[in-house]
C-alpha cells in the first residue's frame, strides 16, 4: 500500500436540515442538527484511511474542544496526526444547511489559515515519506502552491482538489498530476461548463494544456468523466436514495486514490470511488458517512 499525505483542512460542521432555504432576515425551523467532524482535507483523509491507506495528515485546529475532538477523530481511523498543529485560533468551522439532500456550505477556515508555506517547508520530510499529496483550497493558495512544488522536488505525486474554488497562481497546474473537480470548478478554471459530452472533453483537454496530466470531472447525477491515457471515458453513478451530498466530492477522491495506488486502472478506480461516493451521499453528515472498505465491497456484490 502507498502512502499518502493530505495538507488540507479540518473543520468542525454545524448541520441543520430543512424543507427550504431561509429567505433574507427570516427564521426557519430546521431539523436533525448534529456536529460533525469535516473538513475537505480530514474527509479525504477519512475515506482514505477507511478504505485501506497509509495516511498522514498535515493541517491545522484551535486550541479548543473542537480541535482535540476533531484531532482524537482522525487517530481513530489510524491516520497520523503528528502533523496537525494546535494553533491560536478556532478550529475551523462549517455551518451547513441540508435541504434535499444538497447543501449550502459557509466556511470559516480559522486554524486552517495556519498552515502555511513555512510550516509546510518545516515538516519536507513527510514529502519524503509519501508517494501522493493530496491537497485542496481550504487552506492558503500560496500553502497549496508551496507544497506542490516541492512535492514535484521530492519526486512524488501531486492530486488536487479545487475546492472550494477560487483563483489560483497558473503555475500551480503544471504541478499537478491529477486533478478532480467537479463540474462547477471545472467551469470556473476553465470557462467551458461541461454540460454535455462535447463540452465535458473540452473542458478536460483545457485542464490538460494547463498541465493537469490526469483529469477527473465529476458531474454530480451524470457520474464523471475521467482520462485514461489519451482517451476520456464516462462512469455512471450507482442507484442510491440520496440523503445528504455532503463529502460526495471527498470521499470519491479518497476511494479514487485509493484504487490506483492499489494499482487498479482508471476505469476500475472510478468505479470504486463512485461506490465510495454513493455509499456516502446515501447518509447523514461528512466523515461519519464514509464507509470502510469492508461496506464498499458489501455494496458492490449487492449492487
Ligand atoms: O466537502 C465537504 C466539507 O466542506 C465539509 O465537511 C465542510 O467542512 C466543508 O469544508
């Protein structure tokens, strides 16, 4: 098994479900509130660590309750948290409205803001250590830049998550290995919006010349469309009765990664990472709704 470091977040998230939406100055009456542990970074963490991998994570928590729960959380899936720092300042926190089975997601980043280029170079030994990096936009752009470089230095592989989406230094691209947005991010990197089979392959190939190798763009109900050396190929999604989204995206990269580090071929790591993806989209909150590997080959021979 490869190892696999994620620089990333690690929230706590504040849930509430509801009908609708609240409109401007008015109060609803939700349902279901529970505290969750989240985080894009620590939910990749998660669904790698559940699904079989050697994980360590570089991030970031207050000196607060949440920040030792959430630290307690990870360990508990085995995950290395030598490289968590306690920092002053709260732990990063995510209030999330479930409605429909989607949600609304406002974040504030708090500790994560702490990992930066100068905590990252601190810590170059673990770039030694890992043969993936696993990274998204919830820490500092410049954090997130540093660490692809020199994840580039050290010979290894760098998986990006643009998420949440936001601008980020061109050069960053050519560092990247693979990337996985979804359709939405795609859109904004590139400003083609993949909303059919021709547009999904120019978005792609737009990844791609700004030197993205791999490309993976998942497309919610659509499934994904992924490059398998020079072809795209297109996966479906598997039927589940959809309960909340949250952690769709991250779980499907932490199963994605975990099928190819196993040696698995694109097509086959997108179907256990959409297996991933489904098992989690059909529970309740972020990490906790991720299954093990056990669950996912349960839900494959009964699919
Ligand atoms: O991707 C889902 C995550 O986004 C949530 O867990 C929340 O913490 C936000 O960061």
């Amino acid at each position: 098994m490869k190892n696999i470091l994620v620089i990333g977040s690690i929230n706590v998230d504040y849930v509430i479900h509801t009908e609708r939406l609240p409109k401007l100055g008015e109060t609803l009456t939700g349902s279901d509130f529970a505290m969750n542990f989240g985080g894009k970074g620590a939910n990749q963490a998660m669904a790698l660590a559940k699904t079989g991998c050697n994980v360590k994570m570089l991030g970031a928590v207050g000196k607060d309750l949440s920040g030792e729960l959430a630290i307690n959380n990870l360990k508990s899936f085995g995950i290395d948290t030598t490289d968590v720092i306690t920092v002053d300042a709260p732990t990063g926190a995510a209030v999330i409205t479930v409605c429909g089975g989607d949600n609304h997601i406002i974040l504030d980043i708090g500790a994560n803001a702490y990992v930066t280029p100068d905590a990252i170079a601190e810590r170059e030994a673990l770039f030694d250590w890992a043969d993936y990096v696993v990274m998204q936009y919830e820490i500092p752009m410049e954090s997130v830049l540093f660490a692809a470089r020199m994840t580039k230095k050290h010979g290894k592989k760098v998986v990006l998550n643009p998420a949440p989406v936001k601008e980020a230094d061109p050069e960053l691209f050519r560092f990247v290995d693979m990337i996985i947005p979804n359709e939405f991010e795609a859109q904004l990197i590139t400003g083609i919006s993949p909303n059919d089979e021709a547009t999904t392959k120019q978005a792609i190939r737009a990844l791609q010349a700004l030197g993205c190798e791999t490309v993976i763009i998942t497309l919610g109900k659509r499934g994904c469309a992924y490059t398998e050396g020079d072809s795209i190929g297109t996966a479906g999604i598997y039927p589940v009765k959809v309960v909340d989204t949250t952690a769709a995206g991250d779980s499907f990269i932490g199963g994605l990664c975990k099928s190819l580090c196993e040696g698995k071929s694109m097509s086959d790591a997108v179907a256990y990472a959409s297996a991933v993806s489904s098992i989690t989209v059909s529970r309740p909150g972020a990490g906790i709704s991720i299954p093990t590997a056990d669950e996912v080959e349960d839900f494959l021979k009964k699919i």
